[in-house]
C-alpha cells in the first residue's frame, strides 16, 4: 500500500516540486498552505509522515508541530526551514519532530530522510511481542513488522487482508496468523479464486445439491469445511462481481446457501483475503466491489518485497540450501561472502520464491562445497538490462524487465511448458498466461529458438 505524506509550506513552489518528487517515488501526496487546514485534514486521517515548514506565513511551525503532536504523538514529523540553526533544529527535536531539513532542498536527501524517518517510527513502536508458532523468516524491520501484525490479527476474529506482490508469502502469513489464533485446533482451508471458472469456484467455495436424484447428491465447500476455523481466500481480486456479491452476503450474514439447496446454513468462519493487484485501482475500474473491500480491510498488512528487507536474505539463503540439500540427498555446501553479496545486490521481482528457486538450482548444479559470486551471477544472468535500468532509477520498467525474464528463464528450464512453469512460479496457469501477454512473452518462440 502505498504511504500518504503531508506537506505543510506557504511558497507553493516547494509543494509543487516536493508533490513533484514525491510521486514519481510512489507516495501518495497532500499539501497544504496554512495550518488550519492542515489540522482539519489531519483530525480526518493520519499519514505515514508530515514534511512541516518552520514558518508557513506568519504561523509557527513549532506551534503546529505541538498541535499535530497532541493528535498523532508517534507521528513522524520531518521541519523544513530556509534559514536553519542548531537552536531551531534542537528546540524542533524536543517537540518531537523526528528530522530537519535545510533548504534548497536536495532531492536525495528528503527521499533518504523520509524514507529513514517512517522506518525508524516504525521500529519504535513495536513493543515485545512472541508468536507461538513463528515460520516467517527474517529479522528486518519490515518484516518485523509483519510479524507484529500477525501476533495481533492473531488475538482476534478479524478479517485480514494481505497486500503484496507474488511470492512475498501471502499463504505463509495466513497460515501463521491461524496457527497462531484461538482457532488453531480448528480447519484451515485455502482456496485460489483464480484458479477455475465461474461456475465451478461457486460450487467449490459454497457447496452443491442436486435434490433430483436419489439418493441426493451433496457436496461440501470451502466454506463449510473451514467451519468454526480460518478460510483464505487467495486472489480475491479476480473473483466476478457477481461471486464477489455473494462472498460479501455470507460475511455479512454469516450464513450461506450451497449452489441447488433450500436450506440455509450458519457458519462461523476467520476470512483472511489476499491479493497482489492494487486493489484501490480495481475498484475504480469496476472490477471490484468497495463495500467488499471494506469488509475485508478489517486488518490490513502489506507483504513487503525481498528488495526491501535484502538484509534478510542471508538467512533466507542459508535456510533453502539447507532444505534443497536434504531435499535432493547433496553433499553439503556453503554460499562465500561475496556470493551472498551478489544475491543481495539483486532486484528479485520473484521475491522469496524466486530466491528459493535460484538456492535449488545452485545447490544441484554447481560442482564443488562453495557456491561463489561468479556462479551467483551466471544463474542471474539475463538481468543485466533490468540491471541497468535499476542503476537509472526507472524502477517501474526495470520490476518488468525482471520479471520478463524470470518467467523466460523458468519457462526455458521447464522446457515451454506452461503447467510446470505456472506451479515453478507458483502462480495459477490462468495468471501466467496474462503475464505472458502483458509482458509480450511467447512460448512458441521460445520453443523454437
């Protein structure tokens, strides 16, 4: 999801070029010329963080910052002033605020700055906590967090909805929050709705009845047999409006009707939904129902991608040499250190299931007991482009080129076959073949070159 900054300056110059710049880095963005509009704003929603003005006219930014501090006291506040001292920047510190800048501005140094101030709030806040059942790796702020929401999406019945890109382990993250809950002697079902057409999802998820034969032909679903336990709904987004409306009718009343029946049947069921199309873009499409949305998005967390925990990946890399070790009887092996560099400094649009790929094919295929930077970088290769638009800055093309070639390298090691590649990728076939047009993929030529 993406994060909602304030900016509070009087010159508008600044804010159109701080909107400017902050967009083209994926931030949400709203500005305002005087405090009052500021505070009326702010007692309606809280951003992730405010870039505040020293003095915006004749107000006090110190004063405005004492305001905001009342509504939001975690909330991070970023002082902006064109004639700085180490007086002003300490008297701003004590009040609260969490940085300072000094203009003119310097792009990287307010990308940096906010980038580094939501962090750090962030870490603040999170107080002890410990999972019963933890199988989320990694120890990175950001996932840190995850692990946090799930500690406490796991003290309630809520519904969850998990956010994220492919392979950030949306499925994991379900399953910890049920392991974790009061629910967890009970069933846990999964259930993809991308997975099958139409008519058939609706039998899968509600049931089926046929009371014209004898005897009658019943068959339970989803639904029913995660009864007074967890159902996950995974791609949720590609569920047809008309489905979308029955799924929103059994949440709300908590009972369903198997597809042929009469009788109604009340269930107890923890939804936790998932998704890695942008939802709040789908529901302006009309491919998705708001008010669905809102039952859903009782406990939102967002998976963050491997390219922003790259910390982690060490771990992550010792933990699947180790499982495709013992998985494919090996002799054992280690990763150097500048092996783990090299994996490190990828972009890794697969996320964790492409890293836990790329660990099996050099666990099996490289000779010797030490996997190296150079063999790293041959099973990589083929993203020197992406590579170089990354290097650019042009983040947007280069997660496409990465991707491009993820699928093209696992459809060549699966020899263009397009079932092998979609459970390799772990994605449904129907998702892979939208990718495959989308990213102007084709198999035949593939196959043939």
């Amino acid at each position: 999801m993406q994060k909602l900054i304030y900016i509070l300056d009087d010159e508008k110059e600044i804010r159109k070029t701080l909107r400017v710049i902050l967009e083209d880095e994926d931030y949400l963005v709203e500005d305002f010329s005087n405090g009052k509009t500021l505070m009326k704003a702010l007692s309606k929603e809280r951003p992730s963080l405010l870039l505040l003005d020293v003095w915006v006219g004749k107000e006090d930014g110190l004063l405005i910052l004492d305001e905001c501090k009342k509504l939001y006291p975690s909330l991070p506040v970023v002082m902006i002033s064109g004639h700085g001292t180490i007086e002003l920047a300490v008297n701003a510190t004590k009040k609260g605020a969490i940085d300072f800048l000094e203009k003119p501005l310097s792009i990287e140094k307010v990308i940096q700055t906010i980038e580094t101030s939501i962090e750090k709030t962030k870490d603040s806040e999170l107080p002890d906590f410990q999972l019963e059942v933890d199988q989320i790796l990694g120890e990175s702020p950001s996932i840190t967090r995850v692990k946090f929401s799930v500690f406490q999406a796991a003290e309630t019945n809520a519904r969850v909805f998990l956010f994220g890109e492919n392979g950030t382990g949306k499925e994991l993250t379900a399953r910890s929050i049920h392991q974790n809950s009061k629910r967890k002697n009970e069933p846990y079902i999964e259930f993809n709705c991308a997975s099958l057409p139409e008519e058939i999802i609706e039998q899968e998820l509600f049931g089926f009845e046929n009371l014209l034969v004898e005897p009658n032909e019943i068959k339970i679903g989803k639904w029913e047999l995660a009864q007074l336990g967890t159902l996950f709904l995974d791609e949720v987004c590609d569920l047809s409006l008309s489905l979308q409306s029955k799924v929103l009718k059994v949440i709300l009343d908590q009972k369903l009707e198997r597809v042929g029946g009469k009788d109604t049947i009340p269930v107890d069921v923890r939804i936790i939904a998932a998704s890695n199309a942008n939802v709040e873009e789908a529901i302006r499409e009309g491919k998705f129902r708001e008010d669905l949305y809102y039952a859903l998005n009782v406990i939102p967390i967002e998976l963050p991608p491997l390219r922003e925990r790259n910390q982690d990946i060490p771990l992550l890399a010792e933990f699947y040499l180790k499982k495709s070790i013992s998985k494919n009887n090996l002799s054992a092996k280690t990763i150097d250190r500048e092996g783990l560099d090299a994996l490190s400094s990828h972009f890794w649009p697969g996320n964790v299931r492409e890293l836990a790929n790329i660990i099996e094919r050099l666990s099996i295929l490289v000779p010797g007991d030490t996997i190296r930077a150079k063999d790293v970088k041959e099973a990589l290769h083929g993203f020197k482009k992406a590579n170089e638009m990354v290097a650019r800055g042009d983040l947007k093309h280069a997660k496409e080129e990465f991707e491009r070639q993820y699928i093209i390298k696992t459809l060549q090691i699966c020899e263009g076959n397009v079932t092998r590649t979609s459970k390799a990728l772990g994605i449904e076939r129907t998702h892979l073949y939208r990718k495959l047009r989308s990213l102007n993929i084709s198999v035949e030529q593939l196959i043939e070159g």
